[in-house]
C-alpha cells in the first residue's frame, strides 16, 4: 500500500487531463466540446505506441535494484534514447498526418477542423510524454512512488492555470479558445518532463545518470520489453473502439449507457492498477536477488489486496446500482436499462482484480509478451466476437454484451492466475542483469 496508494492517486489526477480540459472547453459550445474529445481520444491512441517505455524500465530497474547493480540508470538512458528516436519523428508524422487521422474518428466538418487544431498543439509533447513515461519507470521500479503523485499534482495545477488563460484570453494571453486548451496541456507535460530531469540529475552521482552510453543489450532488451506492452495499449484501446460501434447497433440508449458504465469500470480498477505497478517493482527487485519465492509470493499478496479494495468499490455499485446511475441519468428508461448491467460492471471488477495485479506482475519480470499474446487474445479472439453474436445477432442487447463481459473478465483473470502459478515466468536471468 505504500507503493501503491500514491500511484493511485497519481493514476486518478492523470486521468484528469482530458477531464480537465474538457471542462474548460464546456462553456465554449457543442462542436469545441466534441472537437476537443475527439482529439484527446486520438492523442490517447498515439501516445499508447510509446507507453510500453514504462513498464520496460521500471521492470528492469527493479531487478538492478535487487540485484544491487552499481549504476541503475542505464535502463533509464536506453528508454529516453528510444523514446527520443521514436517520439520525435512519430509527433512530426502524426502531426503531419493529423487530418487524414481524425478523419476516420469524425467527419463533421466543425468539429474535424477543432479536433485537428487542438490535437496538432497536444502531439507536439509526445516526445516529452516517451521520456516522461521512461522517468517515471525508472523511480517506480526504485520504489520511490511518491514522487509520480507529487509532480503530476504541480503539472494538474499548471496545466488549469495555463489552459483556462489561453482558451478565455486571461491574465494577458491571447485568447486561443479550445486550441489553448492543447497548448496549456503541452506545456504542462514540458514543465513535469523537466521537473523529473532536474530529481533525476540532482541524484546522479549514486544512479550513474548520464555517465555513460547505454549498451546495446539494454537498448535492445528495452525495445524487446517495450514494444509488446505498447501494442497491447493501442489494441486494448482499439477493443474499446470496436465495442462502442457494437453498442451503436443496438441504438443510442445503449451507447449512453454504455459510455457510462466503461467510464466508471476505468476509473474504479485505477486502485488494482496501482496495487499492480507496485507488485511490478516487488517481484523485480525479488528476482534481481534471486529470491523467487518472494517473487511468488508478492504476487499473491498483493491480489489480496487489490481483491479486497476492489470488493469495497463494488459495494456500492451492487446495492445501490439506480441511485448511482441518476447521477448520470435523469431519465427512468435509461437508469432502467443499466441497472443490472451496472450490477454486473460491479462484480467485473473484482473478478478483474488478478488480471490487473498478475499483469503488471508478470512485467516486472519481463513476461510483457506473455502479457500481450493472454490479453490481446482473450479481448478480440473471445469477448469481441461473442459479444457481437449475444448482443446483435441473439438480440440481448446491452444486458447481454455485459453478461458476456462478465464471462470474459473471468476468464481473463483464470488465465492470468494459471499462469502466475505455473511459475515459468521464474526463468533465470529473465533480464540478464549484470
């Protein structure tokens, strides 16, 4: 829990982004809403090629650490190597390509003109963002969470202060209206990539940072452990896509309520994916000294403890699933229809809880493409197509696209807990930290 509770919240303040400047954004009608929406999903899909930089460093990080490795950043200097190679010319083609790009999300002329403007300002930081996700690896696998919590609080409240200026014109800058919000939230990501340069650099005389060239086995061990969790984020991504359209087949109540219930399940697993991050740095570091029972052992406990913070979020949803939906709702047929489905999205989550956990577990012993080929393949290979066939084609609607669901988050977590107990992810020098 002390790993994992500032991760939580760091979890919680970063999802906010798109919140915050959505929020903003509101007041300036309808189409700069929806543009901005429409650019922020499209900046989600770009960014998640990059993400699998987290996960790699912090993953081997950890095991240096056990391992009691000298200089720890040399997985800290092979990520930021990959993430300027990669993000630099990937911000300039999607930038580049951004029309043609938000054209397969919306083809309203309106709202495609705000989306391109606001979506150009935000993936001029996605090179800021690779690097960001490599420094925030990094101290994760050292176990020095806090830190996370603490900047993205300062990069939040900058990027308030800067965007809510730029969009209405306010303490002297320009009036930029909902492009001001993409500016504002760039400059926030810049001034948080800084703020981890100058906590990493104070300390490099005890991490090695920059006082050497990383080696090629560790750029090519960061690449091997990066790319399969990045492509698991754009397809885990890309699922959500296809489910969508399969609710707009069935009408637009069940897209309302659907888009409801997605957004509450993301946002309440936030505490099994911390509890995960931190499992991750646990199970490394248990490796890195060759303890492989700990290794084990961390696992489990920490499943126990998400499990159980997991049930407490569900309780709500499962005794009082229509009062929390007229939160959203003002109309009976609507809270009607999701009751029970929102019934279901509550045990969902706790079954979920090993799929979370085992996850990020299985990363920090470098199993990302064990991670990749079970999710990937029990979200588009079983989920997807059976909730085509429940939902449209048996014509059980959205009830039964969430029973399904239910079946598919089961299984998910069965197979996640299988393999942590068979125990072949304990392979020796799975890293070959040295």
């Amino acid at each position: 829990m002390r790993l994992a509770f500032p991760v939580m919240l760091g979890m919680l303040s970063q999802s906010m982004l798109n919140i915050i400047d959505a929020a903003l954004v509101g007041h300036l009608g309808q189409v700069a809403l929806a543009g901005v929406g429409v650019g922020g999903y499209a900046m989600f899909m770009v960014t998640a090629l990059v993400f699998g930089l987290s996960s790699s460093v912090q993953s081997q990080t950890s095991q240096r650490l056990g391992a009691g490795c000298e200089y720890s950043a040399q997985p800290l200097q092979a990520g930021v190597a990959v993430g300027l190679v990669v993000g630099l010319p990937l911000s300039l083609l999607a930038w580049w390509q951004a029309p043609a790009l938000l054209y397969l999300i919306t083809q309203v002329p309106e709202v495609h003109h705000v989306a391109v403007d606001y979506f150009r300002w935000r993936v001029i930081a996605l090179t800021a963002i690779a690097l960001t996700l490599c420094f925030r690896g990094y101290w994760n696998g050292r176990q020095q969470t806090h830190l996370y919590l603490r900047i993205i609080i300062v990069v939040q409240l900058f990027n308030v202060a800067a965007s809510s200026g730029l969009i209405y014109g306010l303490f002297g800058l320009p009036r930029m209206g909902a492009s001001g919000a993409g500016v504002g939230t760039t400059l926030s990501m810049i001034l948080g990539l800084f703020i981890w340069l100058w906590v990493t650099v104070s300390q490099r005389e005890k991490n090695g940072f920059m006082f050497s060239l990383p080696t090629l086995e560790t750029l090519r061990m960061t690449l091997a452990l990066a790319l399969p969790h990045s492509l698991q984020q754009v397809c885990f991504a890309a699922g959500y896509v296809v489910l969508f359209w399969l609710l707009s087949r069935l009408g637009t109540a069940s897209v309302a309520v659907g888009h409801v219930l997605v957004n509450l399940s993301l946002l309440l697993i936030l505490p099994g994916v911390g509890v995960g991050v931190a499992a991750m740095s646990l199970v490394g570091e248990a490796l890195g000294q060759d303890d492989q029972r700990a290794a084990h052992r961390w696992g489990l406990d920490a499943l126990r403890v998400a499990g159980l913070l997991l049930t407490l979020l569900a309780l709500p949803m499962l005794a009082f699933p229509a009062q929390l939906l007229s939160i959203f709702f003002s109309s009976h047929e609507l809270i009607t229809l999701g009751t029970l489905p929102l019934q279901i999205t509550g045990a969902m989550i706790v079954l979920d809880a090993a799929a979370l956990v085992l996850a990020q577990a299985l990363m920090g012993a470098g199993a990302q493409r064990t991670v990749m080929l079970l999710t990937l393949s029990m979200q588009w290979l079983l989920f997807l197509p059976l909730a085509w066939w429940v939902g449209v084609g048996l014509q059980q609607g959205l009830l039964g696209v969430w029973l399904v669901q239910l079946f598919y988050r089961l299984a998910n977590s069965a197979g996640f807990l299988w393999i942590w107990q068979r125990k072949r992810w304990l392979a020796p020098n799975v890293l070959n930290i040295v």
